[in-house]
C-alpha cells in the first residue's frame, strides 16, 4: 500500500436526483453507478466507491450512497463506516423529505464532521440560491453540521468542485485517525466472484489490522476463512488498518456462504448475538413514541434484521428521549462495543431511533434484582473513560470470570489488557486468581469468597480449637466446590493480601492461635504415660477418658493434637496407639527370624490377638508389613 494511501472514509447523503453521484464522480473521476439499473433509471440504487486523492497526495474513499427512501437500507450500511460526510443540497429544489432523514440518521450514528454541499448552482440565479441556502442553515442548525463549512458547487460545470477539494482536505487534516487497537472486524457490504481467485468481499474496516494469512470468522452464520489476497483502491496490500476501503479474496468460504450484512472477523474475538445492550435515543423531530417490545428494523454496521426492543426503563420513550434498552433480535446479527445503529418502525418504514452498543453479548434479566444488576453495569460502560473502565465494569457484572471470556467481553487482549488488568488489580479493584486459566474476581465477589471461607473457619475453629487451621481440600468440602485448584488459589490471594493466615497447608483466621499447648501438654503427658504403663494392652479412647478422668471434649482436643504430629493415631477404630509402641514393635518384627504370622508377633510381645490383629492391619495400610495369606512380610526394615 503507498504511504500515502489515508485511513479516511467520506460518504454522501441527501435526497434522490440531487447530483451525489456526479459530485464523486468531478471529485474523483469515477462513476459509481456500476449497475446497468442504475444507468437506466439514472438513481443510485446500491452503495458506490471511489478513491479520492487529495492535493496533500493522500488518498481517501469515498462511499456513495443512495438517496431514495426506498434505498435507507443501503444508506445507513455505507454511512455506518464513514469519518464524515458530504449531506447533498439541491439548489433548485432546497432541503427535501430524505435531506432531513439522512441527516437524521447520521446523528444518530454520531457523524460528528462533515461538510453541506449545495449542488446545482448553474440551474438557479442568486436568489433563489439565497432561499436555498438559508433552507440548508435552517436545517443543520443545531445539529454537528451547524458550524461545518458550507461549499456551493455545480458538478455539471465544475464550478466550487476545487474548493469542495481543500474542505476535504481539511477536514482529513484536521480529523483523528480511527483508531487501529482491537481485533479486526469488517461489516460486509459487498460479496462477488472472480475466477481464479474466489470469494471477494469488501467494506470498510471499522477495527484492528488485517493481514495476508489471518484467520478470519465469517459472522454470524458460522464458518472460518483464510485471507488469500487484500486490496485498498484496486491496490494489492499486505495489510489493511481501520479506516480503509478493504477488498479481501477470502481462501475456503464460497459465495452462497456469506452475503452483506455478515461479517468477516478475527478468529474467536466476536461471536454472535441475538440480545445486544444498547443506549437508546429517540430523535426530537419524531413524532411518536418508542414503546416496550415494539417491532422494528435493526440497522447495524451492513446489516439489517428484525427485532424486538426491550426497554429497561419505563414503558415507552418519548422524542428527544434516551435510555438503556436492549435489543432482541430474531435472527442472529455480529456487532461491536461502540458500534452505532438507526431503528426503523417494521412498517410503515420510517427512522424512529438509534443509539451505540454498550455491550453486544447481552442476557435477558430473569428478575427484578437481574435488571438493576444489568442497568448498573450498562451505566458503567457509558460512562467508561477507558479500557480501564471497561474491563473494571464487566468483572464487576460478571463476577467471576476467565481469562477467553473476558477477552471476548473486553475486545481486548495483550499489552492493553494486561495493562488494564495490572492496575485494576494494583488498585485491588479486582483480584487476579491464577489456576489453569486465570480468573477475575470483582470485587464483591472477592467480598462473598472472603465472607464463606471466614465463615467456614469460624466453625472450624470453635470446634476444633487445638488444630492450626483447615487444609484447602477440606475448605473446599466446606464450600462444596468441585475446583480445589481454584480453591487453593483464592487462598493463595487472601493471605497475600493480609485476609487470611496460612501455616504450611492450614489456613486460619487472622488472630487464631491454636489451643494453648502449655496448659494443654498436661493431658497430652497423661495420655503418653498411661500408654508406656498399658504397653500392648492399648486403652480405647472411652478406657482413657474413664481412667484420666478427662472429659469427651478435651480427650478428643488431645487425640487430635497428638495425630496432627504424627505422635499417635487410632488403630482398629477405637485403640490409642503411640509412636514408641509403633518404633517397638518394628523392632521385634525384625528381630523374627520365622514367619511373621499372628501367633508369632502374638508371643514375641507378649500380648493377644485382640491388639495385635489391629496393629498388624494398621502396619498393613502404613506400607510396613503386607499381608500373603495367613502370614505377612516385613517391608519396611
């Protein structure tokens, strides 16, 4: 692509016969009305493209769009893409129905530079230029083109076409470039064949960067694509940016399988929709009122569908209204955050509203609680300055969410995200759980966690007083949750921050102390003692609460002190078994020069089968002894 070639899109508009089509053509040199149709009945029927290469060298596009009332559709799909406009003025007919409509809708897909054009001057003699003029200040007063240069030109001559060239060129100078962050993604407005080559589409490039070789996502119909080739004014590329006229020869899609209306799209950054969350405006100049679940026509980027809005706000909305609303639609549409839209009644067809897209992957809201839940955060998109703002509003809708998901939500990835990611966390706005695949946690959920796991080791702690605190694995039991790694983390995260206390693998609460062992060694020595007297003849616990005189309670605090150190454990489900007995008896197994069978361990410790049974079993499952028959061998010596 030269470096002159300028990421600019221009369009026109006005009403049917009032010479858009010729002022391309004296601008540019090209006659857009390619269909056969368009030459016999003299009218633009289906959108127009030219280059337009401007006195600084740059080179812009030009979309020409129809003017008949018939042709809106195609109208609003050229103007969805376009930086500014040329609205088109007759001067021996002055401001006419579809003027104002097209002006209309260009606001309401929030056009905000432009030029007026009065076309036809070498029909009329000054006054009645002066009518026509007046007529087209009157009708741009206070809308974006209020304070826009007015150019008066006969494209049929060529007179003021000159000056209608330097106002080009300064409103591209004076323009910000769209910007080429995001994924890339085309509304379609074209679809055609070429032998040799396959499947072109065309439209205008409304985000990212397209490359030979990316992987594309035809939208919202399904199905992948390969781009083969690109083009920007007849001009082989090997790239595409926002801004600019695109032709893509498209490897692995045929023809019938996209159409206008579709989209052509990063892999995997889009999907489709059938339930869009929007901002809603109702134009002053309408002389109705927008009512809930009204049908009407949805018009966005190339497409046009059915669909039903659903007001979220009140019943109905009324001229120079706005409010949050969501679009049903019913069929499937592909859309962006930040896209602009025009509604039209079903019929009679007519321009009723328009607004942008706050978030394309919208829910319907089950309750009463769901839709405050839902209006909260599409406030909080509106108001979003940044990315920051709005990775910060959709974890906090969400709740919890995933890395692939929130990628998709944001339309963001790499350094912007993580950028926006790193200082939402830094903030501690969101908190940044790292399992598999990262997750995000809004802040109240961080809160709701927070709050069960206390609550979790509250009861943990009163019952068992005398233990460090609960493992991951058991926390997660407690909160019947099937991710443990998950667990785990959100564990990881509160102690970082100073919410939890983690000793080894056990987690308490901030302030916990385990029972005081001091006081508490004075049952733990009792217990000790009466083992080494009872040798083989292990106490149950029930023997050793009755002879220490030790309450239930505290025995168990005891029990359950010594098998957390390893020092003892409960063999044959009620036995009270020591490490020192443990020790002894490996050491006289080993001493066994025969088969270790019951009888033999039975006489080497002088003991009975009624304790050395359980033993045995318990060396069994510690991997000391294995049982072969009615004998064991020793594993372990």
């Amino acid at each position: 692509m030269s470096s002159l070639e300028y990421p600019f899109v221009i369009g026109t508009a006005g009403h049917i016969d009032h010479g858009k089509t010729a002022i391309v053509q004296a601008l540019s040199g090209v006659d857009t009305d390619r269909l056969s149709e368009e030459k016999r009945r003299g009218m633009t029927i289906e959108l127009g493209f030219a280059p337009l290469t401007l006195p600084s060298g740059r080179t812009i596009s030009i979309i020409d769009v129809p003017g008949h009332e018939k042709f809106i559709r195609q109208m609003v799909a050229g103007a969805a893409g376009v930086d500014a406009v040329m609205l088109v003025v007759a001067a021996d007919d002055g401001v006419m129905p579809q003027t104002r409509e097209h002006l209309e809708i260009l606001s309401l897909l929030d056009v905000k530079n432009g030029i007026t054009v009065i076309n036809k001057i070498d029909l009329v003699d000054a006054e009645m230029l002066a009518v026509a003029e007046d007529d087209v200040r009157t009708l741009t007063m206070g809308t974006f083109l209020e304070d826009k240069p007015l150019v008066k030109v006969s494209a049929f001559t060529g007179e003021g076409i000159g000056e209608l060239t330097q106002e080009i060129e300064n409103i591209v100078a004076s323009g910000e470039q769209r910007a080429r962050d995001g994924a890339y993604f085309l509304p379609v407005d074209r679809v055609f064949h070429i032998s040799g080559f396959g499947t072109v589409v065309t439209g205008t490039s409304v985000k990212g960067t397209l490359h030979e070789g990316d992987d594309l996502d035809i939208l919202p119909h399904g199905g992948t694509a390969k781009v083969r080739s690109i083009q920007v004014h007849n001009e082989s590329v090997e790239s595409a940016t926002a801004g600019l006229r695109t032709a893509v020869n498209l490897a692995g899609v045929a023809l019938e399988e996209i159409k206008r209306g579709d989209v052509v799209a990063a892999e995997g950054r889009y999907a489709r929709t059938s339930c869009i969350d929007v901002r809603l405006e109702v134009p002053a100049s309408f002389s109705g009122s927008v009512e809930h679940w009204q049908r009407v026509r949805l018009h966005v980027g190339t497409s046009d569908v059915v669909a039903r809005i659903s007001l979220l706000e009140g019943g109905s909305l009324a001229p120079g209204e706005c409010a949050m609303a969501q679009i049903i639609t019913e069929e499937p549409v592909a859309t962006y955050s930040g896209a602009h839209f025009i509604i039209r009644s079903y019929s009679p067809l007519h321009t009723i509203a328009g607004g942008k897209v706050l978030f394309p992957l919208g829910e319907r809201p089950k309750n009463k609680m769901d839709k405050l839940h839902l209006l909260d955060f599409m406030r909080m998109l509106s108001w979003a300055k940044d990315l920051k703002d709005r990775v910060s509003a959709i974890i906090n809708y969400k709740e919890n969410i995933l890395h692939t998901e929130l990628v998709l939500y944001s339309e963001a990835e790499g350094t912007p995200l993580a950028s926006a990611l790193g200082y939402l966390s830094m903030k501690e706005r969101i908190a940044h759980v790292k399992t598999g695949e990262p997750r995000y946690l809004s802040r109240a959920a961080i809160g709701a966690y927070l709050a069960k796991i206390t609550d979790l080791l509250e009861a943990y702690h009163k019952e068992h007083p005398e233990l460090k605190g609960m493992e991951a694995e058991e926390i997660a039991r407690g909160l019947q949750s099937p991710d443990t790694k998950f667990v785990r983390e959100a564990i990881a995260y509160f102690v970082a921050h100073g919410m939890l206390t983690q000793d080894g693998e056990k987690t308490r609460l901030n302030g916990f102390k385990p029972f005081d062992e001091e006081s508490f060694m004075v049952h733990v020595g009792e217990l000790r003692s009466l083992a080494r007297k009872c040798g083989y003849a292990m106490p149950t616990i029930e023997e050793a609460e009755s002879l220490l005189n030790i309450e239930k309670k505290d025995m168990q605090r005891a029990v359950n002190y010594l098998k957390e150190r390893k020092e003892a454990a409960i063999v044959g489900d009620e036995f009270l078994v020591f490490d020192f007995l443990e020790n002894d008896l490996r050491e006289k197994l080993a001493s066994l020069d025969g088969d270790l069978t019951l009888a033999a361990v039975r006489d080497v410790t002088n003991s009975s089968r009624k304790y050395i049974l359980p033993l045995l079993e318990h060396f069994d499952t510690k991997g000391i002894t294995r049982r072969v028959a009615d004998k064991r061998i020793l594993l372990k010596k």
